[in-house]
C-alpha cells in the first residue's frame, strides 16, 4: 500500500478545510453583510467580494425561489465547497436568461463532484445552452489602444477568402495588395501637441501624432504624406486644450467638431476606443442647461456614452457625465468626487 499523508495534529489545514466544506453555512451568516462588513473583520477583500455575492445569489431575494431553494438543499447534501460554488456560478452567468442560470445552478448543485469535475460539467452545460453563432459576412475592424496593433477581420465564401489568402498570405502582401488605400493621402484631423510641431516638421521619427479615423502615424510619415486639399491640423495646448485649427483651402466646415475631435482623437471615456470620426459632438454643459457652443464647451463622443451622459445638472446623477479638467476631457462617475481640477465650462 502506498503512503497516505496524516493531518492529525495540523489544526489550521484542518480548520481550513472545515470552513471550505461549509460553505452553505458560511453563505448564510453572510446574507445580509456586504463585502466592506466582511473585510473590516479582518476577512481578504477578494474573498469577501466573492462570498458576499455567492451569499446574495442563494440567500438573498430571487423571483426563482423554488430554484434557489433546491440549489441550497443540493449544495448542503453534496457538502459542496465555497470552490466548487465559485466553480458553478461563474458558469451559470454566461447563461443567457436568469432562468436558464437559475436551472444551471439548481442542477449542478445536485451533482456530487469536486471543483474540477465540476468545472468540466458546467462548461459543457452551459455550450449545450449557447449554440455557437453561425458567422455573419462582412468585414469587421478591432481597435485596440494607442500603439497595439489593430485587427482586421474577414469573413466571406470560403472561395473568396481562399482567394484573398493567396494573394495577400503575409502582412507585407497585405500592404500590397491595398497599397492604394493604406498609404492614402491624410483626409482626416492630424493632431499635433505644441511640443512636438517642431520635431512634426523636421519629420522626426520618434514622434507619433494621431488621426481622428483613431490610427496613428510617426511624424516622418506624416511628413512624407502629401496633405490632401481637405486635410486638417489643429494645434492642441498641453493644459488649455485646443488653440486653432488650420485647414489647407478657405473656409473652415465643421471646424468646432474638428478641433473637438483633434482634442480627443477617440471618444475620451475611459477604456474606449471609439475613433472620433464615428463620435457625435458633445456639449459637457448641456445646451439645454446654458452651455456654450464653443472649443471649451466641447468634446466628441460615441454614441453610447453621449446616450448615458447625465445632461441635466440639477438632477441627481445616475450614469456620469463628461467634464473638463486641466489637460482635457474624462469621464467623471456619479460616485466620484468632482475633479480638484475641474475646468468651468458653463452656462451662458
């Protein structure tokens, strides 16, 4: 017979263990406490977190009683671990109904299995519930932020893509293939920060200026580029924002969007990457609330977030809004304190 490992005389693995396997009963001393009542008690804040969801999810108010209930009952035959409850709920939310997550958990928490077992089982549950999606033609863009490399995706007859394969295997192929279009002359707002104009004009390298379209070219590049007759460049102050544009013939069109847009190339809510000639212009102190309709009063932004922006000032915030700091435009959240830096912008 092999040797087997004794924890006679190890209380703290045998505590531990103990309070793995009673989970049920930790869930439900847990119910009514959140997570910062959890961690002020001396419990590790990702652990809190966890069970003071799982806690809401099996003890907590549900349309899905009898479900929840059958779960619990499952999960305390089964002597299921707080592991295994993880395992099973980070499944059941990529169901695509509250039903269908409700009936996931109050079926796998029938089953006697440890975590990995588990782990398997729900993830083949849960295909079984989200049939892969059959693929749409068309050709699909993927912006990542400033200076990854962005991806192109193609989907088509397979004669049509085989024949693209063939003609453009390698990303060199691919350049070449499209040379017309990739190397196109600048029809969008190049911007260019104060402090890099000059090394802009000497055609510098290791400078990078960005477009609106949301690419972004060195500033040999640019200087290479001839500037089509509806190309654009704004001058951006570091602090002040945006100084002036200049437009290569007569008349200025669109000019307040443009230097809006130059400001902020992409839409300037954190973590999107919405390029600015896809936004909407955005007034940060409504129009409708006395705001200005000038380069200080406004930004670009997806529509998305020019959609959840909180217009009305004198109500209680729900989403958030845009405002002007020192330096730029961000997205402020209802439950942060305003910016020490905030930039007045309004009324009228």
């Amino acid at each position: 017979m092999g040797w087997r490992p004794s924890i006679e005389g190890m209380e703290h693995i045998r505590a531990y263990i103990a309070a793995l396997n009673s989970a049920m009963d930790i869930l439900a001393e847990a119910a009514d406490m959140p997570a910062s009542e959890l961690t002020a008690v001396g419990m590790p804040d990702a652990a809190a977190e966890s069970i003071a969801h799982l806690s809401q999810i099996y003890f907590g108010p549900t349309s899905f009683t009898r479900r929840q209930r059958r779960a619990v009952e499952g999960a305390r035959r089964n002597g299921h671990s707080l592991p295994t409850l993880e395992v099973i709920e980070k499944h059941a939310r990529r169901a695509p109904t509250q039903a269908r997550a409700w009936a996931l958990r109050a079926e796998l928490a029938q089953v006697s299995a440890d975590t990995q077992a588990m782990d398997k089982l729900a993830r083949k549950k849960v295909r079984a519930l989200r049939p892969p999606r059959e693929p749409k033609p068309g050709v699909r863009l993927r912006r990542r932020a400033a200076g990854k490399p962005w991806t192109l995706t193609i989907t088509g007859s397979s004669s049509l893509v085989a024949e693209l394969h063939n003609q453009a295997g390698t990303l060199a192929d691919v350049a070449d293939l499209f040379h017309s279009a990739a190397t196109s002359t600048v029809r969008t707002n190049v911007v260019i920060p104060l402090d890099k104009l000059s090394a802009v004009v000497q055609g510098d390298k290791d400078v990078t200026v960005t477009m609106t379209n949301g690419a972004q070219i060195s500033g040999a590049e640019l200087a290479q580029r001839a500037m089509a007759e509806e190309g654009f460049i704004t001058l951006i102050h570091p602090v002040e924002g945006p100084v002036n544009l200049y437009r290569m013939r007569r008349g200025a069109t669109w000019k307040q969007f443009m230097m809006a847009a130059a400001e902020n190339p992409i839409c300037p809510a954190r973590g999107c990457h919405r390029p600015a000639d896809e936004c909407q212009v955005h007034h940060i102190y409504s129009w409708a609330g006395g705001g200005w309709t000038n380069a200080k009063n406004l930004t670009v932004a997806c529509p998305h977030h020019n959609g959840r922006n909180d217009d009305d000032r004198a109500a209680r915030p729900r989403n958030g809004r845009f405002e002007r700091v020192h330096g730029g435009v961000r997205w402020v959240n209802p439950w942060q304190p305003p910016p020490p830096d905030l930039v007045d912008t309004g009324p009228r």
